[in-house]
C-alpha cells in the first residue's frame, strides 16, 4: 500500500485547526530566577523602556506589588512627573463622563436608575424600597389630593412611569421558565 504524502492543508475547507503547525512553538520561560513556568506577562525594566522582562503570573503580580513608576526621582521630579502624566491623561480621564463608568454596579440600566432617582431612592435600593417610596409618592401627588395643579399631575404621571420602569425590570430579573426549581 503506498503512503499518502498529501498535506491536509491544500484547499478549503482546512482539515486542521488553525495554528497547529507542527513546528516547535517558541515559549519564554519566566525571567525569575530558578522558576520554570513560562513567561507571558511583560513588565518593564525601567520606565518608558521599551525592555521587557517576562514573568510567569505568581511573579508578574510580585513584581507588580514592588514596582514604584518614580523610582529614583527626587522629589521635584517626581512632582513635575506627575503632573506631566496627569495633564497627559487628563483627556482620558474626563472621557469617562461618557462611557459606562456610571453610578451603580452595572446591574442596572440607565433607564433604571433614573427611575430610582424620581422615585427619590438611592441606586442600590431594592424592590420593596421602591414600592414603599411609589405608594408614599403616589398618595402625596395623585390628582385626587391635589386637583387642578398641573404640576402635581406632571409628577405624578413621572411618577407612574419610573415605577412600571422599574416594575418590568424587576420581572424580568425574577422571571423563571415554568418547571424550574429555585
């Protein structure tokens, strides 16, 4: 019988996985002394060094713990160093006013949390809060209370709103299919 010398690489589909070439893969070991692991976190030699050396993790957060970015200033450099690194990265900084970085643990949508803010409730209030604050609100804005005062119907209505808001939400958290145990 004669032996296939075929790859299986020709054409498409490929018959092997992407990346297992069959060559020795090039690994670098951790730069620590005596440790064995590889080395897959670089860390710097020294600041705005393009050297690198190249930790296992359990010696990359060692040196990470130890690591001090001013090292050998004195105390006016570090001062013009710092506020050279913060002018820098003050863009940065002020950006974060329009990305997700908001108050709350991120469990929350938006929507949600302004709710909570017209029902007067802090961020990480919980359903009952809600409820109690709704029915409190509620009783002091109804149009019944207070008939003919635009403003306390306009309330009322923000009112209504933000707790079907956060009612939904919180069935949709709760929800189960049906023969599911808890």
């Amino acid at each position: 019988m004669a032996r296939n010398s075929r790859s299986n690489d020709w054409g498409f589909p490929r018959w092997r996985a992407y990346g297992a070439a069959r060559e020795a893969q090039q690994v670098k070991m951790c730069d620590r002394f005596g440790c064995d692991q590889p080395g897959n976190c670089p860390a710097p030699k020294s600041p705005n060094s393009p050297e690198r050396w190249y930790f296992c993790a359990e010696h990359a957060g060692e040196y990470n713990r130890n690591w001090d970015y001013f090292q050998g200033l004195d105390a006016e450099e570090r001062a013009k160093r710092e506020q050279d690194e913060q002018r820098d990265a003050g863009a940065f900084q002020n950006s974060g006013y329009y990305g997700w970085g908001g108050p709350g643990d991120g469990s929350r949508s938006r929507d949600e949390l302004n709710a909570l803010k017209a029902l007067d409730l802090e961020d990480d209030a919980v359903f009952d809060d809600v409820k109690k604050s709704w029915r409190r609100l509620a009783k002091e804005y109804h149009p019944d209370v207070k008939p003919g005062d635009a403003q306390a119907a306009i309330r009322f209505q923000t009112i209504q709103a933000a707790y079907e808001v956060l009612r939904s939400a919180e069935e949709r958290r709760t929800w189960k299919p049906v023969g599911t145990k808890d």
